[in-house]
C-alpha cells in the first residue's frame, strides 16, 4: 500500500490534512471515507478499512474534519453541514487530481454525512454507513447536561471522550434543521447500511429507520457482536470485505479492474524470481509484499509492537517451506503413481539450547529449530508413507535452508 499525505482546502478556506492509501496497481475504484463524531482520520476502525479495502484493489482518501486531528479551523466554527461541505471537497480533490469517488463510506455520523453528501458527488455509485445514526440529531445525547446552558449562552466548552470540545448554539441549530432520512429517500444510489445489534452508542433502531427509508437497490449487513468503534481488528475486517465485495457490484467495467479483486494489473507485475517487500506506512512494521502478479501483506503481532495486518517473516518462511513441501511430494506421487490423496504440512519454529540438541554441530549458544508434521491421506503402504518423509527432505526450499546461503546486500540505484 502507497500512503501518501495529502491536504486539501475545506469548507471555510482552512488546510485540511488527508491520507490517501494507493493499491500498488491501478485502482478499482475511488473510495472516500468520513470518520465518526470528534473522531479522526487515523481511528483504528478506519485504518483497518482503509488497509483491507486497498488490499481489494481501492484507493481511499480519509481526512480530519475541519478543527479536529492535523487539520487546520476551530472545531467550534464547524457543524453538521460544514461537514458536508468539507466532505464535497474532499470528493472535488479526488475529482481534480485522481479521480472522483464512486464509493462513499461514513461511520457513525460520518455516515450522516456521507448520505448528506451523496446528492453532490454525481460519480458516487453506492454509499455505505456504518453505525450511522437516522438524524445527526443524535449525538446530541453526547451533550445533553450542557445543552440549555448551550441554547443560554451560545457556546459551552464539553468534555467527549476525555477531550475538549466548544460546542455553540449554532452547531444545535444545525443539527435540527436537518432532516437525513428525506435525502435517503431520494439518494438515488445503491446503499449498504452496516449495523451492530449491540451498538450501545448509537443503536441499532436507527439501521431499520435508514433502511426503511431508502429505495432498492438498498442492503442491510449485521456486524453481529462488533462495538461501535469496530474496535476489534476481526470485526473491521470484516465489514471492509463485505464492503468490498458489495460495491463491486455497482462499478462500471472501467473502474473494475480484471482478474482477482486484490490483484494489480498484470502490467505492473514484477518479473519472475523477483520479490519486493515496503513499508505500508500503517503500523510500526507493516509491509506489503509483492510477488509476480500478487501482493500479500506481513507484519509483526501486536505483542511484539505490530498491528498483525499479515503473517510474521518468520511465517512466511514456514509457509515457504511447508508450500515447497507439499508440492514436492504431489509432485514425486504424481511421477511413482502413488494413491496421495491429499498433503499437508504444519510448520513450527523455535530456538533451542545447542546442549539440548543432540544431532545439531553448534555446541554453544541457541540454535533455530523448525519442526514439520506432514499428514499424508490416502491408500499408502507404510514402505510408500516412509519414501515420501525421504523425498520431504529433498524439497528445494528445505535444501536451500539446510545448505549454503549467501546474502549480498547492496543499496538501490534508483534515485533517493
């Protein structure tokens, strides 16, 4: 993934910071996302979407609203509207400078507003709320002890979610005047409304009021057990790949590029034997990994400082070994005629006392150990299984790692 820093004028002329995440191919499709209440664009949920919608091909441009996170203003200056309007420029930059966003995503009542928005982005062709609220009235709940004092004295300073926030009669105002569910019904868009019947925050009767008021093509998906800030990595995951694989649907042949979704274009495949692994920019150690045709993703779990978006380097080079392994022996029955039915192999890795190693020629000091179980199935005699453990030996993979290794190292000679 390419993340590049971006910003963009907002409603009121103020700088606003952005993030757009690039697939390493050409894209799908644009998507533009719109963060919760007070929230910003670097919100786990929102990382989490954005890395796993790239992965499937999209490019998605996030950004802090106007007075919140890097973005330049005075939250207090701001409403639901302005929201809006920023969230129409932010669609004006993609426009100009990529391309303009078919896909519109909102969570909480950043899916307010991204329904709010819909009728001004004339590309858009499917927008998605998550946990979205049927009237940004809503969050007025997050302030109600404050609110007369806010109608009196035309602004209260309150505290959300540990932060200070202005909020002023004007912003109250707005909230009032808007009526979301008539946009809904006129959306004229494909829409997918994303709920969690336990949403503690903003619950899930407002899914049913949005999905009522929209016409077809409309969709309902229940993030079951999800919290409102999707907080747990599975739970994100999962309602980006839904996600992904609903709006494809509504992407015209264009924009949606051949071949398996999270592949890039066989234009810009790497040539054979070579593989190049960089750095995402999301997470300490994330990296994307392209191979050929095709980009994987390894990191480091979380307990070891990592956001575990891919398997560890460690993983992958079990998961070479044990893929080499598998191969050779389909290959070798295939060639003896052999009865395999099915191969499998799981791979541990460890590091061991040198003393406690009996057959290892290091006598000092620890030692790396890998430990393979293979299960063979089918109508094998024992003579046939106990051949196949020896031709297991024989992989490349594992005769590259037990014999010789030279690494050359040397810097690039492409420009820094």
């Amino acid at each position: 993934m390419d993340a590049q820093k971006v910003e963009f004028v907002g409603h009121a002329g103020d700088r606003l910071a952005a993030r757009l995440d690039m697939p390493a191919g050409a894209p799908r499709a644009y998507a533009l996302f719109a963060h919760c209440f007070t929230c910003g664009k670097d919100l786990f949920a929102a990382s989490r979407i954005s890395a796993t919608l790239v992965e499937r091909g999209f490019a998605v441009l996030r950004f802090d609203f106007t007075g919140l996170g890097m973005s330049e203003g005075d939250f207090a200056n701001t409403s639901f509207s302005s929201n809006v309007e920023d969230l129409v420029r932010a669609a004006s930059f993609l426009r100009e400078r990529y391309q303009a966003p078919a896909v519109l995503i909102g969570h909480s009542l950043g899916g307010a507003a991204v329904l709010a928005a819909a009728e001004h982005v004339d590309e858009a062709r499917a927008v998605v709320t998550i946990g979205a609220p049927a009237e940004p009235s809503h969050v007025r709940r997050l302030f109600a002890a404050q609110e007369d004092a806010i109608r009196e004295e035309g602004e209260v300073e309150v505290t959300l979610a540990g932060r200070s926030f202005r909020i002023t009669r004007r912003f109250l105002e707005d909230l009032d005047a808007t009526r979301i569910r008539e946009r809904v019904g006129r959306l004229r868009r494909a829409l997918l409304v994303m709920h969690s019947p336990i949403d503690d925050v903003v619950g899930i009767d407002n899914a049913r009021l949005l999905y009522e008021a929209a016409r077809h093509p409309k969709s309902f998906v229940s993030l079951d057990d999800a919290d409102h800030l999707l907080r747990k990595r599975r739970d994100a995951d999962y309602a980006a790949s839904v996600l992904a694989a609903w709006a494809g649907r509504y992407l015209s042949a264009d924009e949606d590029a051949p071949g398996p979704p999270a592949g890039p274009r066989d234009a810009d495949s790497l040539e054979a034997g070579v593989v190049e692994v960089s750095e995402t920019g999301t997470g300490r150690y994330a990296n994307q990994v392209r191979a050929g045709r095709h980009r994987l993703s390894a990191d480091e779990p979380e307990d070891l400082g990592g956001t575990d978006t891919g398997p560890s380097p460690y993983d992958y080079l079990l998961a070479s070994l044990g893929a080499c392994t598998s191969m050779t022996l389909r290959m070798y029955a295939e060639r003896k005629g052999l009865a395999l039915e099915r191969v499998s192999v799981r791979l541990r890795h460890r590091r061991v006392h040198a003393d406690d190693c009996s057959d290892c020629e290091s006598k000092r000091g620890q030692v790396a150990e890998l430990e393979r179980v293979i299960s063979l199935r089918g109508d094998l005699s024992d003579a046939e299984r106990a051949r196949l453990l020896e031709i297991a030996d024989k992989c490349p993979v594992h005769r590259t790692l037990a014999g010789e290794i030279k690494i050359r190292t040397r810097a690039s000679d492409e420009p820094r």
